[in-house]
C-alpha cells in the first residue's frame, strides 16, 4: 500500500519481503556505505529481513522503502528516534540506486516526509546527521533550510581516519516560512 506519492515522481510505503534483495545489495555496495553514517561490516539478507522487521516493530521509528512508480525498491528514509513528547525526530534517507543519484530524487523525498512530520505527527523539530565527506546530503540539507547545529569533530572512523559529523535541523516555524501552502497552527 503507498504511504505517500510524492511528485508522481517516486512513492513511500512500508517495506516488504521483496524489498530486501534490493537493500541488500545498495547496503553492501561500498560506495553507498561511505555516505552513510552507520558502520557496516556487510549485510547477510537475513541482517536486511531482521533491520526491517526491527524498524517495523519499533514505536520510535517509521521507515519507508522508496519505490518508484512501478514499485521497485530504490532506497529507503525515515524518521528515526521519534520523541513526540519533546516533538523531535532525526531523518534519514538512503538512495541505493546509483544511477539516480542527483537526480532531485533525495530533494523531493526529504522535503515530502518533513512536511508530513511537521504536519501530521505535528513535531516540531527534524534533526538530519550527515557525515562531513557527503557533500551531496550537506547541500541537500541546506537548500531544504536545515541549519548546522553542531559538528562533532573526527567523530565517525572510515578507511583509517576519522572523519567530523554534521547535526543539522529544522523548526516547524522554519518550515513553514520555506512552504507557502501550509502555516503551522
């Protein structure tokens, strides 16, 4: 079942059995993994099954698979750490199709699943943490209004070196300014 469609461009739903080859394969794929924050030792299928069954079962987290329109697994996001009693969350997202990097695929998603944060679970803060050598989320990050916060220095170690870490956030009344179709109650 589609959670949301954004743009007519790609939909968000739950993740599903069949989405697990495809994650499997972008969670493994090098190139991925140095843009993410997590540390990864590789993933067995049975690793993807138990990290989506985990989400699944976790009241902190919502994630999504990011299928495009013929419902093929291209990534996934979420919004992690859920703390409605403080209205804070952290987002993530993960574009495991290569070839759709730069695409606006990454803009259109983040910007779909904030608004719904903001709007519907009516938080008031979304949180992002980006590695300081992933340029392309920085700039993402930026262009959506997300201000720095704080960099945590050399805190994440990748290929023998560490490396600093960007927090980065929103406020609902931020958001708001950027959208002119919706204002915050």
């Amino acid at each position: 079942m589609i959670f949301l469609l954004i743009d007519n461009v790609v939909q968000l739903r739950r993740p599903e059995p069949e989405d697990i080859e495809a994650m499997y394969d972008y969670r493994n794929d090098p190139r991925i993994v140095a843009t993410m924050g997590m540390t990864s030792r590789g993933f067995a299928r049975a690793d993807v099954a138990e990290w989506i069954d985990s989400h699944r079962k976790n009241r902190d987290d919502l994630v999504w698979t990011i299928a495009d329109l013929n419902d093929r697994c291209i990534g996934h996001c979420g919004l992690y750490k859920i703390n409605p009693r403080n209205g804070v969350a952290v987002i993530g997202i993960c574009i495991g199709d290569v070839g759709l990097w730069g695409k606006g695929i990454g803009t259109t998603v983040i910007d779909g699943v904030v608004t719904y944060a903001f709007q519907q679970m009516n938080l008031r803060k979304i949180k992002a943490e980006v590695l300081a050598t992933n340029i392309s989320a920085r700039k993402l990050f930026d262009k959506l209004g997300f201000k720095t916060e704080a960099i945590l220095r050399e805190y994440k170690y990748r290929n023998g070196q560490y490396l600093d870490f960007h927090v980065l956030s929103v406020f609902r009344n931020e958001w708001a300014q950027r959208c002119e179709q919706w204002q915050p109650e």
